[in-house]
C-alpha cells in the first residue's frame, strides 16, 4: 500500500493525466506511435518489442484520458486494455491466421472504447481549450488505426483483398506477410480517410471496397461535425461569459 508521500508525489501526474491536458499527452504519445515508432519496427526485433512496449503506454494514457468519468467506463476501458495486449503477446507465443485475427479484434475493440471515451470529453460542455482541439486530432488519427485494424483483418483472412503493390505469392513468413501489410495498411488507411486516394494501394474483394467507402465518408463527416460542434461549444461560453 502506498504511503501518504507517495500518493502526494505522483498526485500532479495523475492530475495531469485526468485532466483536458491529458488530451494533448494522448495526442503526443499516439502521434509517436503511428509516425515514429511504428515505421522503424521489424518483426522479431527489439525495435518490434519497444513498439509494443510504447504501445501499451499509449493503451495507459487512453485509460487515464477516461479515469475521471464514469466507473464502469474506465473499468471497461482497463479490461479491454489487458485484452488487447493479450492478444498483442498472442503471435510470440503461437504465430498463425487466429492468433493474429484475436490480436487484431482485440486491440480494435479497445482503440473503439477508448476512441468513443475521447470524444465524449471533446464534445462535452465547457469553455473550448486547446487541449480538447488537440483531442479531437487524437481522435481523428485514433479513426486511421481504427480501420487499418478492420482493413487488416480482412487482409489476414484473405491477402487477395487488396493490391498492396507488390506480390506476396511464395512468402512463407507470416509475420513479415503481416507486419509488410499492416504498414502499408495503415498507410492506406490515412489516405483514405484524407480522401487523397493515391491509387498506389487498390482494395479489391467487396468487403475491402465498402469499407474504404465507409472511411471516406467517416472522415468527411467528422470534420464537419466536429468542427460544428467545437464552434458551438465556443459561442455559447462566451455568451455566458
């Protein structure tokens, strides 16, 4: 059990972290996940295992970023956290097509959750801070990986869903099958969302296509939404002001 001392000495982190400002530590730490960590890491390396390392502290600051909500939210959250990095430690100890689906669904479910629990703080009332314009980019990026997951998903159960640009035929590596795809994946998944639509990436089964549509249209959305919102949000603070 912690002392008194110890409680007082880690109280400002907890603080920071339960706070509108936790936002922009979420933003942080997700922007160096997606941007810098995960580019560098190879399968079966170190650098795959501090991607997973940094990735479980991004999963900490999105169960803080809800720690000052409802109970059964956050308890909800943390259970999805523990599944979702289950399923992270999954292909290390048995590396085949279940395996990688589970640890996909799960860490999925918790990106959903924790996505969800973000946007609830955005939109809430009360004065527009920066902190909460940095989490509404949190979520925005939060939506990329979201459907890289979904993507991925279907790439795993069939390769030949989509063109990634280069042949898979004759690859016995699962894990570099999947690690490949998941990059390009996600890289695909960003530029759907942005609706830059580059053409280098093709999906190619239906489900693939309606999926793509589907993001396209979220993206879109959001942005309108949001922005609308965050407006409305600022004009009515400062006419109670």
């Amino acid at each position: 059990m912690s002392s008194p001392a110890e409680t007082h000495r880690y109280r400002p982190i907890r603080r920071l972290l339960t706070s509108d400002a936790g936002l922009t530590a979420f933003l942080i730490s997700l922007f160096l996940l997606i941007f810098v960590f995960y580019p560098l890491s190879e399968p079966g390396t170190l650098r795959q295992y501090l991607l997973d390392a940094f990735a479980v502290l991004v999963m900490i600051s999105g169960v803080y970023a809800v720690s000052d909500r409802n109970r059964l939210v956050f308890w909800g959250v943390v259970a999805l956290a523990v599944l979702s990095f289950g399923g992270q430690l999954l292909p290390y100890a048995r590396l085949d097509h279940a395996s990688l689906l589970l640890n996909n669904v799960s860490t999925m479910l918790f990106l959903i959750a924790v996505t969800g629990a973000v946007l609830y703080r955005v939109l809430r009332k009360g004065p527009i801070t920066a902190h909460r314009i940095q989490g509404a980019v949190a979520v925005y990026l939060m939506l990329g990986m979201i459907w890289a997951m979904a993507y991925s998903l279907v790439y795993i159960s069939d390769p030949s869903s989509f063109d990634l640009g280069h042949s898979i035929e004759g690859m016995e590596d699962l894990a570099g099958i999947t690690t490949t795809g998941m990059s390009q994946l996600i890289y695909f998944s960003f530029v759907t969302l942005t609706t830059l639509g580059y053409g280098d990436i093709a999906p190619k089964s239906e489900l693939a296509h309606n999926l793509a549509i589907l993001q396209a249209l979220t993206g879109q959305i959001y942005l309108v939404v949001i922005m609308a919102r965050l407006v409305s949000l600022a004009v009515t603070a400062r006419d109670r002001e």
